[in-house]
C-alpha cells in the first residue's frame, strides 16, 4: 500500500481529541511510509493532518476544485496539488490516486466521500479497502445505522464486512495493508 485517501474535516470540531488524533493518523502513515491523498486544505483536520505528516517527512498530496481553492485556503506546502473542476472529479482522482480510503471526524462532505468510495465498491468498480476511524466514538452512530442497514435487508453482510473499523489509526491502517 502506497497512499490512503482520507476523508476529514475542514474544521477542528469541539473536542481537542480529533486534532490530537489527526496527529497519530500522520504518524501511523508516517511509520508505514505511506503518502496521504487528501482534499487539500490547510484547515481544520485537514490542515492538521497535512501539516503534521509534512513535518515527519510524509508526502501530502492534495486534491481541490478550483472554487474551494480559495475558500477553504488551499494548502501551500504538500508535495503535489491536483487542481479538478468538480466535487466529483476530486473524489475520483483521490480514489485513483490511492490505494484505500479512511473517514475520519467530519461533516457532510466527509460523509459524502467516504459514502461514494464505499458505494463504488458495493458496485464492483473496485476493490479497495475502505475503512472509519472510530476516533472518540464520533462514527458509533453511523455504524450502528449500517449494521441497521443490514438486519433491515439493504446493505448485504459482505458489504458490511468490506468496511473495516477501528479506533486505533495504527491497527487500521496494519488491517488495510492485509
């Protein structure tokens, strides 16, 4: 595994445990030498994300439509920073770019990303891990609303599984590279 794809957000949230563990995100990449693909920008997690792998020696790349590049402050230092028209077309170098794909704490774009990929896969188009980091228990609801999603007979149970889910970065970035 060269490079993950993570979606985050572009803010910090309330809680200073996100950005701390955006930090131990970078350094589990970091220790397994692999180059993040992110959406580019310089804040919130993102931002702390790119930052902290930058400083450990990491190759941060960064994809951002042309009309966020400004508003969401565009990341001046990474190694590489695709410029697309389309929400849509980020998400599909990001996933072209990378090898899987991680949700970390964020909103509806996070949401939106991470759900695309993971519907990709549902579909055959590939078969990249995809994974959530359960970092402060921030997903346990959307995990349990999945797990609904499979009693109630609308996600299958392999679907289910494809999804791998930990709170621990290092655990699920070893359990992507299996």
């Amino acid at each position: 595994m060269k490079s993950l794809s993570i979606f985050c957000g572009s803010r910090l949230g309330k809680n200073p445990v996100y950005a701390k563990e955006a930090k131990t995100v970078a350094k589990a990449l970091a220790e397994s030498n692999i180059d993040l693909v992110y959406g580019g920008a310089n804040i919130g997690l993102m931002g702390v994300l790119a930052d902290e792998l930058l400083a450990l020696g990491g190759k941060v790349i960064g994809v951002m439509p042309k009309n966020l590049i400004e508003r969401e402050r565009a990341h001046k230092g990474l190694t590489q920073l695709h410029t697309v028209n389309t929400m849509h077309e980020r998400k599909a170098l990001m996933h072209e770019l990378s090898d899987g794909a991680i949700l970390m704490p964020g909103g509806a774009g996070s949401l939106d990303e991470f759900f695309e990929i993971f519907t990709w896969s549902q579909l055959g188009y590939h078969n990249k891990p995809v994974a959530i980091l359960n970092n402060n228990n921030y997903f346990s609801h959307l995990i349990r609303f999945i797990e609904h999603g499979v009693s109630s007979g609308f996600i299958s149970e392999t679907e289910h599984s494809n999804i791998l889910v930990s709170d621990c970065p290092f655990t699920l970035i070893h359990s992507m590279k299996e």
